[in-house]
C-alpha cells in the first residue's frame, strides 16, 4: 500500500469513527429528552425535593433546559467536540470529571480481565486442536466455549459471590481491596466473553492445520509442537485480533455490570447511580463515552490487523506466512 493509499485508510476510519460516535450521541440525546415529561423536574421530584418555581427555572436555566431542542441538540453536540459532556443532575460535577475519577477502578477489572481472557482462549485452543491431547479431552475444549458463551455475567457473578463469599468466605462480599476482590469479577467477565476468541482460534488453527505447507513440514518429520507453535499459529492472527479488539470491547461492557454485583467503585457504579437517581445528563453522557471507548478499541484493533496482513502479503502471496 502506498503512502498515500494509507492516509487515505486512516482519514477513511476516523471519519467512520466520529460518524458512529454521532450516531450514538443522537440516539441517546432523543431517547433522553422525548420522555415525557421535564428533565429537571423528573429528577426533583424523583429525589423527593421540595422546590419552588423560581429554583426549578434557575436549575433548567443552568442545564441548559430551558432552549428549544434543536439548540440543546447542537450545544451538547458542540460541546462533546470540545470534551465537555455537561454536568450531573445528581453530583454537581461535570461528567467528565466523575467518569475520570471512575475510570481508574473500571480499567485495572477490564484490563485484569483481558489477560484472563487471553489465557482461557489459549488453554482451551490448545487443548482443542493440539494433535497430541486425548480425543475426548480436546472434544469436551471444543465444546466449553459455546457453553460459557450464554452465560450471562451478572448469573455468574452471584454465584460466585454466593459460593466463595458466604459458603467458603474466600473473598470478602465486599471490595476490601485484597486481590480476590479484583481476580473474582475479572474471572467471572473472563469466561463469559472468552467464547468468541476461543472459538475463533479453534476455527483458524484447524484450517490453517489443512494447508498444503502445513503437510509439507509433516512429511520432512517436524515436531507436532513446533509445527503447532511455529507455523501454524503464526498464521492466525489477522482474523484472531479482529475477533480479540471487538472482545476487548465487550469485555469493558462487561465489567462495567459486573461491577454492579461485586458492589465494586467505578463505571459500573456511576451508571447504577446515575439510572437511580434519574441522572439523565450523566446516562447520556456514560453513554456516549462508553460509545468512544468502542469506537477507539476498534480502531486500533483494525490498524494491527491491517499492518500484520500488509506483512503477511509481503512474506507470501498467498497470505501465509511459512516460517523456517
């Protein structure tokens, strides 16, 4: 691909990139003004709050409330552009600060989680499609990843919590910041999202398996491990890291609920709050952010992808790369 080619690329995902973020942002905004009802007022009489009409004008003057729509649309779309997700009905503080100060917690369970994703998906690969494990051992691996895929996390997770805090009280029910109050939950999103990568790897190991080079290093006496290790699976990752980017996304949905059941600070606990207390400038504002977060992991995800094909194509032209 030529320079210019590659710009082009790159101008091409950034402009789907901001096109899907409006998509969003539009939808959220509709669904969260057409209720019925005032939004300022919704939300103090959802707290109980006794209000004059003079300070329920001076609020709805202050969010923004009292424009037509279209202005509220635009204004808020304006300032999502310069970063500014507005403030919430609840907390006072702007959006933004408060997902700053939750983000921290929410990114150590999804990145703790990743890693457990990454190495269920290569166990239960192995396990699966290595020529040397037992028949019926590589049957039941094959078989794990579709099980654990309609498992949903928030299930699991009180079953977690059920079994290893109030029957063996290995972990506290509450975050008491030890390390199973972190390995818990980001083993409980673990096997519930692993499913697409792992069936991803079983799928390309086997039909990279039945290429006709594969065959070759078998008749010239190659080790069944390092014809596994070393040529066979350094075929499988354009298809493996597309799969893997859009796990990595779910797998931050994932912890956000998860963190819910383990009663854990971060996103997942600003959301509840904010769903609680008929926050709607904060769930509109999780929302669309949460929405950057995918579009972001995505991206990247398709740059990695895209340079390892442009380095297979150039190592052989059938896309295979044949290692000595």
């Amino acid at each position: 691909m030529t320079r210019a080619g590659g710009l082009w690329v790159v101008l091409r995902k950034l402009v789907e990139a901001a096109a899907t973020v409006f998509v969003i942002f539009t939808i959220a905004f509709l669904l969260v003004n057409l209720l019925k009802g005032d939004v300022v007022e919704n939300y103090l009489n959802g707290q109980g709050a006794a209000y004059s009409r003079a300070q329920l004008d001076q609020l709805r003057a202050f969010y923004g409330y009292d424009q037509p729509l279209w202005i509220r649309y635009f204004s808020q779309l304006a300032g999502i552009v310069r970063g500014d997700f507005g403030y919430s009905l609840s907390k006072g503080d702007s959006v933004d600060a408060l997902v700053a100060s939750a983000a921290g917690q929410t990114a150590a369970l999804a990145a703790t989680s990743v890693v457990f994703v990454l190495a269920l998906t290569f166990v239960i690969g192995f396990l699966a499609t290595y020529e040397r494990v037992p028949a019926r051992i590589a049957a039941a691996a094959r078989v794990l990843p579709t099980f654990f895929s309609v498992v949903p996390p928030s299930w699991l997770g009180i079953v977690v919590l059920t079994v290893f805090s109030i029957g063996l009280r290995v972990i506290s029910l509450y975050p008491d910041g030890g390390i199973g109050s972190l390995v818990a939950p980001a083993v409980v999103v673990a096997v519930c999202i692993f499913s697409s990568t792992a069936q991803v790897y079983i799928s390309q190991v086997r039909k990279v398996s039945a290429e006709p080079y594969v065959d070759v290093f078998r008749v010239a006496g190659v080790s069944p491990s390092r014809l596994y290790f070393r040529h066979v699976l350094a075929n499988i990752w354009p298809p493996f890291l597309t799969v893997f980017g859009f796990t990595v996304a779910l797998t931050f949905s994932g912890t956000v609920v998860t963190e819910i059941v383990f009663n854990r600070d971060g996103l997942g606990r600003l959301l509840l709050d904010a769903v609680t207390n008929n926050d709607i400038t904060l769930i509109q504002g999780l929302i669309v952010i949460i929405a950057i977060v995918f579009v972001v992991i995505n991206m990247l995800t398709d740059g990695i992808v895209g340079a390892l094909n442009a380095r297979e194509s150039a190592h052989d032209p059938a896309g295979y790369e044949v290692l000595a």
